[in-house]
C-alpha cells in the first residue's frame, strides 16, 4: 500500500509561488464572518478544494477574490472588502465581493444554477438560460475582474485562478485589462456535448471568454474533447490541436487538459483513525447492521430518488436482507431557492417515507436520514465503517464522495458502487462495482452482487482503489495544475521569442 498523501508541492511550483502573485478567485469564500448572537464568529464552509488551497495561499501570500456571504463580513473588512486571514494567524488577503440580493438571484440562481448548472450535466428540460439572468451573470463577473484587475495592477508575473462555472466571463475582461498575467481555470462539473451546449443563447461568447486562460482544466479527457468540439463550433475562427490540446485564438493560444482532483487522503486516513463511530452508531441506532451509504448534496444530479427506487427493488426482491441492510442517507439541503430543488426534496422526502413504510419493522427501518452536517471525524467514521457505498450520480464532474469513501476504507472491505456517469469513474470503474443509475433493476442486482462479494475479492478490490486514490491526492493535483500554469507561461515565452 502506498502512503497516503503526497509529502508536499514540488521545490518549482513552491519557488515560482515564493515570490510571485498568486490570485485565486470562487464563488464560495475560505473564510465567513457572521453574527451569532451578538458576537462575530468565523466559520470555515466546508469543501475540499478550500480546504486544500488555503495552506498554498499562506505560503504564497496571494490574494483570494470570493462573495462575502457571511452576514457579518464587511464589518471586520476594510473599505474594499479586504481582510487578512486565516484571522488567528493572518498571511494572505480575502477580498470580498458584496453582492445584493438582485445580483445573487440573477448571477449565481440564475445563470450559474438555472442555467449552466443544469446545460452542463446534460439536462436541457430542466435549464433556464434568462437573457436577465446571463445580464446580472455578466455584471457580477465584471465585478470579480474589477477587483483581480484592482489587485495585480498590471504585474505580468501574476498568476489568476479561477475556479468554477460562475466565472464564465471573467477570464476575458482580466485579458482585456491586463494582457499580461497567466489566467488559469478549473471547471468543476462536466463540460457537455455541442449538441447540449449549444441550447445556451450565449454559447458562443462563454467559449470564446474562456479561451482567453492560458490553462484550462477539466476532471477527464472527456470533458476536454467536448469543449474541443464546442470550440469547433462556436468559435470557427478558432485553430485546435487536439494532439496537445491547444486552441489558438485572438493571437493567443489556450492548453486545455484533464488533470483528476483528488482528495487529501493523508487527512482522511488520520481523521478515520480517531474513530468518532462508536458515538455515531448509537446516535443512529446502526449497531449490527450491514450499511450501505450515500452521501449528497440534495441535488437532481446525484440520482438519489432513483437510487431509492433501486433500494425498494433490491428489498422486494430479497426479502431476507429485511431488518439488516440499512441504508444511510447523508443528504444536506441545497440551492433551496431553486424550484427544481424544491420538487427534489419532497421527492425524496417521500420515496424513502414510502420505502419505510413498507417494510421497516418495530426494530428496524430499511432507510435512515443523517440531514445534520456532520464534522469531518463523524463523516469519515460513517465512510470508515459502511459496507457498501452507493455513488449513483446521473452525472457528476468528478465526485468526491467516491475518492473520500475509498481513502477513509482502513480496514480495505467495504465495495464501492459507482455511476458509469461520475467522472470519478474514470479512475475508478475498474474496481468499482459499475452501475447505471437509470437501470433499477440493475443497480438493485449491482447490490446484492457486491453484498456476496468474497472478501478476499473486495479487499483485492479496495486495496487497488486505495492506492490510486492514495498516489494522486489533492496535492498532487495542485501541483499539476501549477506546474501546467507555469509551463504555458514557458511556452508563451518561446512563441515571442521565435517572433523577436
Ligand atoms: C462539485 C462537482 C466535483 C457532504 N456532506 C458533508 C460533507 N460533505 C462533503 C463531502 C464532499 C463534498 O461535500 C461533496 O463533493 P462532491 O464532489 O460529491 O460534489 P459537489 O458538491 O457537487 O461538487 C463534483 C466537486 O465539485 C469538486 O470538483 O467532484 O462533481 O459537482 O467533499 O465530503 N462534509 C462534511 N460533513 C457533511 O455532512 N464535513
């Protein structure tokens, strides 16, 4: 078994950050401030990537452009929103944004969540693409570039990355202002096919604004060559190479690649070795039970109505796993403003009271709920001691969850049960139980084939899917993703030097 984690980032990518600017720019912020009966406190919203970028933050000093949700933000900020953080040791700015709540129904509801969310896991009937909406969407990423553009002056050793779907526009009008500095994207969630992507009104213009990054990074190759497509065809003008991926456009040329996020094993193999389970297992009442596990965002993405249709089946037909395999839904609410969430939430809400109701008994209910967000100890447990986990996404860019299940199985016997659509799948689907989560009938046979797995055959299983998890973790990632960075900027050297 290899160790988990990679020890650090390379000497290059650590050197070039040591003295060069580093800007990071989310929708979501590393650090919230907010009221809590009268005082200000500060909390750290959740998530991987945030958690992983912080400490390259510190060392690198940057800055980090993000909305300033907390109720209490701009109270401990300066005039333009900056504060230095993390607050108990402070090394690197946060500028926050302030958005009203105008801007956040078009920008981040609307366009980001009606719109592009939905166009780019395939689900056209479900987008919305509001000509206002995609007008707030524009001005909010207007106001993102103002503030990169406020923050590196015009240093041409800068470094911009953007994160995510809500900055469509942005990597465009930093171009335009500041010509020199490497812009770099990650797209979280899938990119779809042309034949999908095509449906938004403003198509075009989102390609043609991303290829204004040096760097654009998807999860999977997948992805990369259906944006190579829908450069093709939005952006005619446009030259791809898709032998290295580089689009040509404007005198300006993008690489665009796959590089996989992973997760940071190393923390979750320490955090699954404090065993916060025994507290958990009486709280939910799990003891003896054999337990499969979900765990989601409550969003239509994920295929958690479906999964329970499957559950219902895999009970109806066999009986005898009645009053033993429980199912553990860790389901938090999401984007509940959304109608589209609305409609999920009651959908779900009633598949498993109808699940119960059918054969849960006086001791036992074939379902559980977990809808509290759980500390990192008691999630990593729950990973730690499940049976099976059941990962059934009708499309995901990557999905965490996978790779965060697989790095906290110390004891290597739990079986992982992964969509064909997840991108995680990608690396993962050879030792994985495969299931298409739209085949009911074969996701409830899926379970009951990896519930009389021998177990030599899911420890070979696990132990494989641990090593992979275990070589490329977060920090490994980071550093591709930097070290791609630096390469274009290389590259952008070369080309005007064989110009001189
Ligand atoms: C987007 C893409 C891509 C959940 N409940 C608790 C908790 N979580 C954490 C999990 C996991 C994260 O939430 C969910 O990550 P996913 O990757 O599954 O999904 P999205 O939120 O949709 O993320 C996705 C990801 O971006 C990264 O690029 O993989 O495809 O859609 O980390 O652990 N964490 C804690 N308590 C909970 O109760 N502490």
């Amino acid at each position: 078994m290899t160790n988990p984690g990679s020890a650090a980032l390379s000497d290059r990518v650590t050197d070039a950050f040591s003295d060069r600017d580093l800007v990071v720019v989310s929708n979501r912020q590393p650090y919230a401030h907010d009221y809590d009966d009268g005082e200000i406190t500060v909390s750290r919203p959740a998530g991987g990537l945030t958690a992983g970028l912080d400490p390259v933050m510190q060392r690198a000093e940057g800055t980090w452009i993000a909305w300033g949700d907390g109720d209490a933000d701009f109270e401990v900020a300066d005039e333009e929103g900056r504060v230095r953080v993390p607050p108990d040791d402070p090394s690197y700015t946060l500028s926050r944004v302030r958005l009203s709540e105008e801007d956040v129904e078009g920008y981040y509801y609307g366009y980001s969540n009606r719109a592009l969310w939905p166009l780019c896991h395939g689900m056209i009937g479900t987008a919305r693409c509001d000509g206002r909406d995609f007008e707030h969407y524009r001005q909010v990423n207007r106001r993102f570039a103002d503030a990169v553009v406020d923050r590196i002056d015009d240093d041409d050793d800068a470094l911009i990355w953007f994160q995510d779907y809500h900055f469509g526009l942005a990597p465009r009008m930093v171009r335009g202002d500041v010509g020199g500095a490497v812009l770099t994207q990650f797209w979280h969630i899938p990119w779809p096919t042309w034949d999908t992507f095509r449906v938004c009104p403003s198509a075009e213009t989102i390609v043609a604004s991303l290829l204004a990054n040096d760097l654009l990074v998807f999860h999977t190759p997948e992805y990369v060559g259906n944006f190579l497509d829908c450069v093709e065809a939005a952006v005619p003008e446009a030259t791809v190479d898709r032998s290295n991926g580089a689009v040509a456009y404007d005198d300006h040329t993008t690489t665009v690649v796959a590089f996989p996020l992973g997760v940071d094993a190393g923390r979750i193999t320490d955090l699954a070795e404090r065993d916060a389970w025994p507290d958990l297992e009486r709280r939910h009442r799990l003891e003896d039970r054999t337990i499969a596990l979900g765990v989601d965002r409550l969003d239509y993405t994920k295929g958690i109505p479906e999964r329970i249709d499957a559950l219902e089946r895999f009970f109806e037909d066999h009986p005898e796993r009645r009053g033993d395999l429980t199912y553990v839904q860790k389901g938090t609410g999401s984007r509940e403003e959304i109608e589209a969430y609305q409609h999920l939430q009651d959908r779900v809400d009633r598949s498993i009271e109808r699940v119960n109701d059918r054969f849960g008994t006086d001791d036992w209910r074939p379902i559980i709920r977990v809808q509290e967000h759980l500390p990192k100890e008691e999630l990593y447990a729950l990973y730690r001691h499940s049976d099976l986990a059941l990962v059934t996404p009708l499309r995901d860019g990557m999905n965490l969850v996978a790779k965060e299940f697989v790095a906290a199985q110390l004891d290597s016997e739990g079986v992982l049960l992964l969509s064909e659509f997840a991108g995680a799948h990608e690396e993962l689907g050879d030792d994985a139980v495969t299931i298409n989560p739209y085949d009911t009938q074969g996701v409830a046979d899926a379970i009951d084939r990896a519930l009389a797995l021998p177990e030599e055959e899911r420890r070979e299983r696990m132990t494989t899917l641990r090593e992979r998890v275990n070589s490329y973790d977060l920090v490994a990632w980071m550093d591709d993703v930097l070290s791609a960075a630096l390469d274009c900027e290389g590259n952008r050297d070369e080309i005007v030097s064989e110009h001189a």
